[in-house]
C-alpha cells in the first residue's frame, strides 16, 4: 500500500513539474521572442551596412574608343621612331606602351546639358562600383559625395593621344572633380547615352535601396579631371531603422586616384586623322618624321589653380 501511494506521488509531481513548465514557456515566450529579435537585429547592425567593390576596367580587352597615354619620362629616339611608324591603331598603340610604363586616360564623355549648369570638360580614369548588403533590414543610400584627400599638379612627361573621331557616350555616373584641392567636386551626373536625364544630379531623383533581399547595385563611374590629379574618396550617405549614418567608399583610408594630362609636356605626340604622327616639344628636335607635314595646335595652357 504504501509503494501504491509513493508511486502516485511521485507521478503526480512528474505531471504538476511539467504543466508548470509548459505555462512558464506560454507565459514568457512572447518575451523570448521578443528579445530573441533584438538580439538578431543587435547582429545584423554588427555588419557593415554595405561592402561596396571596386573594379578598374581592363583596357586590355576593352579599349575606349579615344584616349590618351602618359608616361613619366621622354620617349627614346629608338621608341619615338617605333611609335610613329605604327598606323594609329588603338591596340597596337597601347600595346607598344603599356610595357613601357604607360598609363591610360580615356577622353570624357559627351554630355550634351548639365543640370547645375557646370561646363568643365576632361579627362578620365573609369571604373566599375558594386554596392551590395547582406543585412536583414534594408536601407536607403539617399547621397553619395566626392571628397578630394589631396591634388597635384600633373608631372607626366610624354603624352600619346589617339582623339575621337565623334562624341562619345556611356552609361553611369560622372564626377567632376576639376580644379585643385580646395575646389568642390561636382555630381554625381548621370551618364545615359543621350537619354532624358543625362546631365541630371543622380541622386536629387534617385536613391539606392539595399538589404533585406534587394539586389546588389552596380554604377560605372567616370570621374573627371583637367588641372590636377587628385586623391579621392567617396562618402555615402543612408538611413536605416536606427536614424541616419555615413560610410566610406573606398573602407578605412582608401583613395582612387584620377590623373589629369600635363597642359605642356616634355613630349606630345597624336594621330589626327591621315596617315602620319604629329608632334610637339622636344620631339620636335629628337626623331618624329611626321613633323614636318603635319603641323599640332600646343595642348592649351590650363590656368593655374594654387594647390
């Protein structure tokens, strides 16, 4: 009799310690959930807003359609001879110099208006821009600013340019970060391809929305020069459910490097069209047969900015 009731007693409690597990789970689970939540939003935050990945274009297989090249020393009368006795084809051309430490710089687009009224013209050193956003919330990229880090007068000494035969178009962003360091960048414009919002402030219209499975954004970029070569970053403005916040484009202390074309290199040298070279400066004096038929306009003197 007694084994009877210790066994019931000890069923009893098995089955009272359960039921009262089960409502403690009922009675607290809405706050687990809860906090459950915000532990996985507190995660979420721990990562980067965004990874932004920056690919130069590979000029290599795909060449712009004019361009110019720079070099930081004079051409060889050996070198000056072999350049000049190629047909202007823009292959061959960069892959005669290339090896010889060359550095392209792609002629600026065409862009017929715009939007603030900005006029400056010249050179770039495009590349492509992928944003992307693993976070579980979204968020909105409502601006993105240029910010020079530093600018200097261009010190190449041997300039190789291949004009354009026409305008050319693409399609992105364009910077125009002419001037000197204390010259405000301008943009980002937008680059359609004659479309209707060419020449517009790309983000007075439009945002980047990021997150919470939306698709990763690609822009190409061009950013301009004429007078400098500048050291540059981007600063990205966004708001998410925790207020407003900025981020750096390239991370930590990063920078792209835009390098504008010296106004009066030691060497000059273009294909205009017909069938030789033309030269100027030192060339002139140093092995450039085509000097003596085709006469070159001196790259225009650009006005000094301090800096």
């Amino acid at each position: 009799m007694y084994v009877t009731v210790a066994a019931v007693v000890v069923v009893l409690g098995v089955l009272f310690a359960y039921h009262a597990d089960l409502l403690l789970d009922r009675s607290t689970a809405t706050d687990r959930a809860r906090s459950d939540r915000q532990a996985a939003k507190a995660v979420d935050r721990e990562q980067p807003a965004f990874v932004s990945t920056v690919t130069p274009l590979d000029y290599d297989r795909n060449l712009p359609e004019a361009f110019t090249v720079l070099l930081d020393r004079p051409l060889t009368e050996g070198e000056q001879a072999a350049l000049t006795a190629l047909t202007g084809a823009r292959s061959e051309v960069w892959e005669f110099l290339k090896p010889l430490g060359g550095r392209m710089v792609e002629h600026a687009s065409y862009v017929a208006q715009r939007e603030d009224g900005n006029e400056n013209r010249g050179h770039a050193q495009t590349f492509d821009l992928n944003l992307n956003s693993d976070r579980a919330a979204g968020l909105t990229i409502n601006d993105m600013t240029a910010v020079k880090d530093s600018c200097r007068v261009p010190t190449a000494q041997t300039v190789v340019t291949l004009p354009p035969a026409g305008a050319e178009s693409r399609q992105g962003l364009l910077w125009d970060l002419t001037g000197g360091p204390t010259d405000e960048p301008h943009g980002p414009y937008v680059l359609a391809d004659g479309e209707p919002e060419e020449g517009q402030l790309y983000f007075r219209r439009n945002v980047v929305e990021l997150g919470n499975g939306q698709s990763n954004m690609a822009f190409r970029i061009q950013p301009e020069v004429s007078t400098h070569t500048c050291e540059w970053h981007i600063v990205a403005s966004y708001t998410d459910t925790t207020g407003s916040h900025e981020q750096r484009i390239p991370s930590g202390t990063g920078t792209f490097t835009t390098e504008a074309v010296p106004s009066q290199p030691v060497q000059y040298f273009e294909r205009p069209p017909g069938p030789e070279w033309g030269c100027l400066g030192e060339v002139r004096r140093q092995n450039c047969p085509a000097t003596a038929s085709v006469q070159l306009p001196r790259p225009p003197a650009h006005r000094p900015v301090p800096g």
